[in-house]
C-alpha cells in the first residue's frame, strides 16, 4: 500500500474523534461567549474551524515524515483496541485504506465541482448583468462614506432574490432586478450597505477558504456546524456595521424582514444579504441586547482548546527516524515464544506473519501491524501479542536514542 494513501486514511479516521474533542471545545466557548460581541464568537468560531484544519494537516505531515506510526497503530486504533473483536479489525480498516481514501477523494472531487459551477456562475452573472448609473453611483458614494478605496461594481441580474457580493481584488455587488422596483429605495440603500460591509472585512476570500475546508472534511458534522456558526456571526458583523454607516438600525431591520419572503436555500460560494436567520438578525437590530462576557469562564474553554493540540504535540515527541546510525537490537532474552491459539492449534493451522512495529526511545515496542497475514486472523494477533512483550535497545541517531521501525516475520510451523 502507497504510504501517503496508509498515512492520509488514518489521517481521515483519526479526525473523527479530533474533530469531536475541537467540537466539544468550541461548543463550551461559545457558549460562555453568547453574550459577547459577534466579533468575539466570530473569532472563537473561526479559529476552532482552522483548528479542525491544522490538526489533521499536522498529523498527516506527522505520519509522511515518520513521527507517527504511519497506519501502524493510528490514534484511532489506539483508542478503541481495548474493543477489538477478535477477528482483529485493524487489520480489516488496513485493508479498506484505499478504498476509504479513494471514496472520499471522489466526494472531494464531486463537492469541488459544485463549487467550480457555482463559481463558473457567478461569473458568467458578472459578465451578463446590466449596468445601472443610477444605483452605480449611490454604491461608489456608500463605499466611499465607509473608507473603501477599491471601486466597488454594480450589475443587475435577474433570477436572485436578494443582492449578492462576490469577488476579493475586484469586488462586485449583483442586484436582483426584481429589487430595483419591489423596493423602496432606501431599503435597498441599506442592503447595499449591508454588502459593503462584507467587502470591507474580505469576507469573501474568507468564505472561499471556508468551503475549502467544508469540502476537505465534508464528512464531520462539527465542520458544517462551526461554518454554520462562522456565517451567522459574519452576518450580524455586517449588519452592525451596515447600521452604523446609515445611522438608521430599524432602516436595515425593516429591509431584511423584506427578504425573509424571498429566503432560498443555495451554496453560499458568494455572500447575499439574506444569509444567517433573518429573524434573529432584525431582532439583533432592533433589541440589541447588551454586550457582557466573563474572560475569566471562558479560560478553562480556552484552556481545552489548547489541550487538544498540547496533545498532539506530546504525541509526537516520541520522534521516528527513517534512517538511524544503528538500528534497533532486540533482546532476545526478554521475547517470549508467542502463545499458539488453542483453536490454531486444535485445527492444525500454520502460516507466516509479516509484522510491521514501532520501538520507542525506550526500547519498547509502541505499535504493531500485520505487513502480511498468515491467513488466521488468530495466528497475527498471536505474533502482534509475541512481540508486544519483547524489548529492544533503542535505534540511536546523532548518538541519542530515537525510536524506529522494523520488520519480522514470525513462521507458525508444526514441524
């Protein structure tokens, strides 16, 4: 099996249960942050979602450079060995690697092309849609009343129900036709404000850097649910600011509740106006509740927080070296003869095991793999057990001890 597809499979499995620890975490801190600003949970939020990406992107950088037990003994196999039944299912997850990975690089490849067509959209919109003076001139005097210096275009486009802003370096707004005469212009001013407001925080690059990691890890449920998270809060963000500029928060309130008619339901590849729940949005605006926040609970979140990548990092101090000085030796004296299963034995079964295993800096064999089964499943796990028990002076590298792997096989004869 390739080593990078055995390392991201585990990678892909072991953020199964690093994503629930991260998802724990930021539901504790964002808890303790609900009465905090936006921009506080907006920051908490985004930061647990890059955790989400760092954490695997670590482990899978980890494995390929040998400090971790490449498919030999994951942190997901450790964790539920104490339930392996006896059929041994690491050895049956080692083998669905491929297909695992394969599997989910098709889903990355089917969600890539989702958002290739949502974009490939956009910009044909971009491309197609009308040119307004009028309202192109009040969108460059709305940016320039709040600092922008970048020109801001206008297109009107048919078939959206509420204005839209997409691109990062030339940043454009599409509004709906159907909004240049169903709403009164002051309304529509105050979208528009709302849409600069997202140009103003680059929330469009930062929204196409959350569909990234969405589609990277699609498959954790914690992942939609902070992007889920981050949107909502970058909405109320925008709607303060948008208020702020106008002076008028009942003005915007009044302008969302119009929307609410129109809600869709779309891949936010782009950011329209009437994203996030639209009813909690106007009741922020219209009953904000008061900003307050105890820095002092939301430490032991934090402190969580800093456990779950603290643990990684213990986890990898235990370095393996590809290419020590001197390689490990065993000592023969500890290792055991392995046990023969009473049923292997009964039934006369015999075979060859290739066994794959880790020795840490102490000497001691840290994780096992079955290389090549002996066809018994109760014969590997005899050989993974044998050889559990044995120790071993350590491989040693720039004259220290380091850990390594090695390879052996163990035959099961009669003779």
């Amino acid at each position: 099996m390739s080593g990078l597809i055995e390392a991201l499979g585990w990678t892909l499995l072991d953020f199964l249960w690093q994503g629930a620890l991260l998802g724990a975490a930021a539901f504790l801190t964002l808890g303790l942050l609900r009465h905090a600003r936006p921009q506080q949970r907006y920051a908490a939020a985004g930061l647990f979602l890059a955790l989400c990406l760092l954490w695997p992107l670590l482990s899978l950088h980890g494995r390929l450079q040998g400090m971790v037990a490449a498919g030999s003994a994951s942190d997901a196999a450790s964790l539920f060995a104490a339930y392996a039944p006896a059929e041994h299912w690491q050895a049956l997850v080692q083998r669905s690697l491929p297909l695992l990975v394969a599997l989910w690089a098709l889903c990355i490849a089917a969600l890539g092309l989702r958002s290739g067509l949502g974009l490939w959209w956009l910009g044909r919109a971009i491309r197609r849609g009308g040119r307004h003076p009028v309202w192109q001139a009040r969108l460059t005097q709305l940016a320039q009343d709040c600092g922008l210096r970048r020109p801001v275009r206008l297109r009107v486009v048919d078939g959206l129900p509420s204005p839209v802003t997409a691109g990062w370096w030339r940043p454009v707004v599409l509004l709906p036709a159907s909004l240049l005469s169903g709403l009164p212009p002051e309304l529509l001013e105050a979208l528009l404000a709302h849409e600069l407001a997202h140009i103003r925080r680059h929330d469009y690059l930062i929204n196409l850097l959350q569909n990234a990691v969405e589609t990277l890890l699609f498959y954790h449920p914690v992942v939609w649910w902070l992007s889920q998270r981050i949107r909502a809060e970058r909405e109320l963000i925008a709607d303060d600011l948008a208020a702020s500029q106008l002076g008028e928060p009942r003005r915007l309130a009044l302008a969302l509740s119009e929307l609410e008619k129109l809600q869709f339901s779309t891949q936010r590849l782009a950011l329209a106006a009437n994203g996030g729940d639209l009813m909690a949005r106007i009741k922020h605006l219209v009953q904000p509740e008061p900003y307050r926040v105890n820095w002092k609970a939301v430490l032991p979140a934090l402190g969580l927080a800093a456990a779950c990548l603290g643990g990684f990092a213990n986890a990898t101090t235990d370095q393996l070296v590809s290419k020590p000085d001197t390689s490990a030796v065993a000592d023969f004296t500890s290792c055991k003869k392995p046990v023969w299963p009473q049923a292997a034995l009964a039934e006369q079964r015999t075979g060859t095991v290739t066994l794959g295993f880790v020795i840490g800096a102490d000497g001691k064999v840290k994780s096992s793999e079955v290389r090549k089964s002996s066809g018994h499943a109760d014969l590997d796990q005899a050989a993974r057990d044998g050889i559990a028990l044995c120790a071993f002076k350590p491989a040693r590298h720039q004259g220290k001890a380091v850990a390594s792997r090695k390879q052996m096989q163990y035959v099961w004869t009669l003779e």
